[in-house]
C-alpha cells in the first residue's frame, strides 16, 4: 500500500510541477506586418515582428525605410524628426532606435518592450487579434 500511496504522491507533485512550468513559460506566438506607403514621391516600408507571450505583446522590433527621392536634401530634418518623434511621445515610452542613411534613403531598426509600444502606437494590453486587427486597419498585412 505504502508504495501505491508513495507512487500517487509523486505522480500529483509532477502534475502540479507541469502545471506551474506551463504558467509561467505560457504560449509564445510571432507576428509580422508589413506596410508599404507612397505620398508625394516620398516612399515608405516597414516591417514589425511582435512576439507575444500568454497572448500579450512581449516585444516588438521593427525596420523601416525610407526612400526620400527628391527630398533627399532633407534628409537630416528626416532623421532628427524620427528620433524625436519615437522618444519623445511621452514619458513612459521608450524606443531604442538605430538609425543609418546613405545618399536618398533612411533606414531605421527600433526595439520595444514591457510596456513602451510606442513604436506601433496603442497595443499596450491588446491580445494577438486585436493587435492584428488594429494594425491590419492601419494599412499592415500582417502573418
């Protein structure tokens, strides 16, 4: 008897110990939206991975580039205004952003995660479909 009972102890402690490692690793998923955009001759492209977890934003990392054609001249006014543009929304929102250029385009690499989304503007708190519902109204496809 003292085996059984030794037996149906373990097995309930490593059900308890499947259950707690579930909960905490919870489910991961992968977005990626893509958006392609011309105004006034000044192309636009960009590309979001946001990673999930328990159906959450955990991280988002997004390229983007800009062709400036015949705004090339402006391209410093470009830049500065992205840089501030990400890091200054507001105080609870910080972007890191890299941003590299050469003779007519502009290319910029961000990274958020925990709470700052400001990249994507308001996904805090959104689950996968309405992320993907957000951005697909947006003018993203997303996958």
């Amino acid at each position: 008897k003292l085996p059984l009972i030794i037996g149906m102890i373990l097995a309930i402690i490593a059900v308890i110990g499947i259950v707690v490692f579930l909960l905490l690793t919870g489910k991961e998923k992968t977005m990626v939206c893509t958006l392609s955009d011309q105004y006034l001759g000044l192309k636009t492209s960009a590309e979001a991975e946001i990673k999930f977890k328990n159906d959450r934003v955990e991280k988002i990392e997004m390229d983007m580039t800009f062709d400036l054609g015949e705004y090339a001249f402006y391209e410093d006014k470009f830049i500065e205004a992205l840089k501030k543009g990400y890091n200054e929304q507001n105080d609870d929102v910080k972007v890191d952003i890299d941003i590299t250029s050469d003779d007519s385009h502009i290319y910029a690499h961000m990274e958020a995660s925990s709470n700052n989304y400001g990249i994507l503007g308001n996904i805090q708190g959104k689950k996968y479909e309405e992320v993907k519902e957000s951005l697909e109204s947006d003018g993203y496809t997303c996958k």
